[in-house]
C-alpha cells in the first residue's frame, strides 16, 4: 500500500461506512472528524508501541546563558540519544571539528568535577538548578556530558577564548524524536511506507467500534496479518547496524 494522506484515509473509512456521502476534506462532517481523531489515535497507539526506525533523526540542544554556560536543553520531543556532538573549532582552527561528547552517568560525571580545583584560574564555579556547585574548565571546548533531569544536558567544559557559552547552531545530535502531526487534508503521517496498511485496518476496526459499536472483522483480520508480516521483516539501512546505548532513553 502507497502512504496516504489523512484525508485519503478518511475518504476510505467513510465510504465503508457511508458509500453515498463521499467527503472532499477531513472537516466536512462530524463524523469525518471523528475518523480523523480515531486516526491519529491508532497512529500514536502504534508508534509507541515499536522502536520504529523513521523516528530517528538528527536535531540540536538549545543554548543557556553566560550564568550556565555548559548547560543546554533537550526538547520535549527527545525520547533517546544515539550520540551529541559539539563544535569544538578553537580560535586558530581554519575548518570546523565536530567531536563527539561522551556521556557519563552522574556520579561520575561529579566525580571528575569535584576532582577539579575550584580556585584555580581556568575554572568557574556554576551553580546548578539543583543548588549544587559544578567546577567548569573555561579554557577548553566539552570532553564530557550528563543530565541530572532528563531535560538538560551539563557539559563539563567550554573555551571562553572562542564563546561565553556553548551554542545550539554548534550542537549536532542524533536520537529518537517523538513525532507532532498537523492536523490537515493533505498531511501524511510519519511511518514506514509498509506500516500505512497495518494503520489504516487498525483505525477501520476502531471506527467500526467507537461510532458503529460493531466490530468489523475484516479490518481486523487484515491487521493482525499486517502486523505479523512487520514483525518478520527487516527494516532498510538499520538492518545490521546495532546502536549505543548513551544516557537518555526513551519511554517504556
């Protein structure tokens, strides 16, 4: 099955449920309003039901201020790191030189900054939201990451010859982003091309549910088929390749 827009599916539940009132956009009746919410339901039923492949994709931290220089924000979105890297060009390199920042789990991240000398001239003391007190080198771009809330990311270092504070356009990261949808005639959800017919059965058999209060077997039938083919096949490109595990992970 090709992938189809909300409004493509919406016309193929309303004409099993209606064939003499065909619909021309997804808020044309009350009940192709319904469809498109039981759609969009069944679609996040599904997605957070499997590490689907198409939700990895590249993003970045969004930048602090002077006061927490190293720290930086993950958006809302982010169920789970592959990996962070920083731009870590210092004032005499001629080309960018993004590195990736290793992660490490709290205690240790701690322990290497509680190691640290707190007067010395090339640390700064930042306080963290937590009240607690982090030894920063100011002289040299992250080697380091952790989070202590699942919302932050605290590099342990940063070179004020090149910047205040690390920067969101100088972050590239890579991970599990939990998709948004607009709600639109012409919107195609993000799923796999082969996952669209196992979305559409499943939405006919909620439908048929929800507003017929019957149960259409077909649908279900055709579902559950879809759903044990996709369990046997490999995805394209991820095929093979095994991810790290690194600090943030996704919902269970």
């Amino acid at each position: 099955m090709a992938r189809m827009t909300l409004l493509e599916m919406t016309k193929d539940i309303m004409y099993e449920l209606d064939p003499s009132h065909p619909v021309y956009t997804i808020y044309q009746t009350i009940e192709s309003e319904k469809i498109v919410n039981i759609i969009i339901s069944t679609y996040y039923n599904l997605i957070d039901g499997k590490d689907w492949p198409n939700l990895y994709k590249p993003f970045q931290l969004t930048q602090s201020s002077a006061s927490t220089p190293t720290h930086m924000t993950i958006s809302n979105s982010v169920l789970d790191f592959q990996y962070v890297k920083y731009n870590c060009r210092s004032s005499t390199d001629t080309k960018d030189k993004f590195v990736e920042i290793k992660f490490l789990l709290p205690k240790d991240f701690m322990k290497q900054l509680d190691s640290r000398d707190s007067s010395a001239s090339n640390i700064d003391v930042i306080t963290d939201a937590s009240g607690i007190y982090l030894n920063i080198l100011n002289d040299r771009e992250p080697t380091y990451y952790t989070s202590f809330d699942e919302k932050t990311i605290v590099f342990d270092s940063f070179d004020s010859d090149v910047e205040t504070y690390l920067k969101t356009i100088k972050t590239q990261c890579y991970g599990k982003v939990y998709p948004s949808v607009t709600i639109d005639d012409s919107t195609y959800l993000d799923l796999p091309i082969e996952a669209f017919s196992l979305l559409l059965n499943d939405a006919k058999s909620q439908v048929y549910l929800t507003i017929l209060n019957t149960p259409n077997v077909k649908a279900e039938q055709n579902a559950v088929t879809q759903r044990r083919r996709m369990s046997q096949e490999a995805w394209k490109i991820r095929n093979g390749i095994s991810y790290p595990d690194y600090g943030r992970k996704g919902k269970k």
